[in-house]
C-alpha cells in the first residue's frame, strides 16, 4: 500500500506534527488582540477602585440661610487632604507598574529582554509602594518648613 500524497507532498506519519507550533484561526487571532487591552483594563480598574477608596463623605446642598463652611479650616486640613491623595495615587500607579510587571514576566516566553521589562516595571513598582508608605513622613516634614 502507498502512502497517500498531498499537494506532490507524501503524508506524514501519525505524531510528527508534534514539534510544531499548532496554527490558530480566527478565535485565536481575536483572542490575542483582546490579550493587548489587559494592560489598559487592569489601569482604569485601579483608578476606580483608588477612586472609589479615596472618596470621602457625600457632599449635601446647604439649606438656605445656612453659614458658609469652608473645606479646611486650617493649614493641618490642607496637608492632611494632601497625603491622602498622594498615597491614593501612589499606590494606584504602584498596583498598574506590578500588574504591568508580572504581565510581561508572564508573557516573556524566554525572551530575556522582555523579562528585563517585566523586572523593571517590578522594581518600579516597589518603589512606588515605598513611596506610599513614606510620603505621610515626607509631607509632615514639608509641613514642618512651611510653619
């Protein structure tokens, strides 16, 4: 019995396609164009979640007649308000750097120079953390010169 040819080409035996990379269709192609937006996905989920956290109080409508109240009442308010925001921000950047991060650790596939992105958006991230975690530190010192 001959073995069947395709294309002028003899058929291949069962299980020697198994060193290659098997090729996808059009799922597969939509499916790695939607694995491009992560990135921007993972961002705007950590904004609204920072900014859902960092949100205070519901603001109501005075009643008329009512005295005005301003926002902050001394200089302390201000940079109370001020560290809150800026370890609200720090650490939303922070969480967008290590989820970056572990997205190109993941998808570096052996590259080295991929994986050296990843560990550098990781470091970046780090930084960011101790920033966070220092900057009530930093703005109390900065307070302590405009006294």
């Amino acid at each position: 019995m001959t073995a069947k040819t395709v294309r002028g080409r003899p058929a291949r035996p069962a299980g020697a396609n198994l060193g290659r990379r098997p090729t996808c269709g059009r799922a597969g192609r939509r499916l790695s164009r939607a694995a491009r937006h992560i990135p921007a996905i993972a961002a705007v989920a950590g904004l609204a979640a920072a900014a859902i956290l960092l949100a205070g109080t519901a603001a109501y409508a005075a009643g008329p007649g009512a005295p005005t109240v301003l926002a902050a009442d001394s200089i302390t308010a201000v940079v109370n308000n001020i560290r809150g925001w800026l370890v609200g921000i720090l650490v939303a950047v922070a969480t967008l750097f290590l989820t970056i991060g572990g997205l190109r650790l993941m998808w570096a596939n052996g590259d080295p120079g991929e994986a050296e992105k990843g560990k550098a958006a990781l470091k970046s991230a780090a930084i960011g953390y101790a920033l966070a975690l220092l900057s009530p530190l930093i703005v109390t010192i900065v307070a302590g010169w405009v006294k």
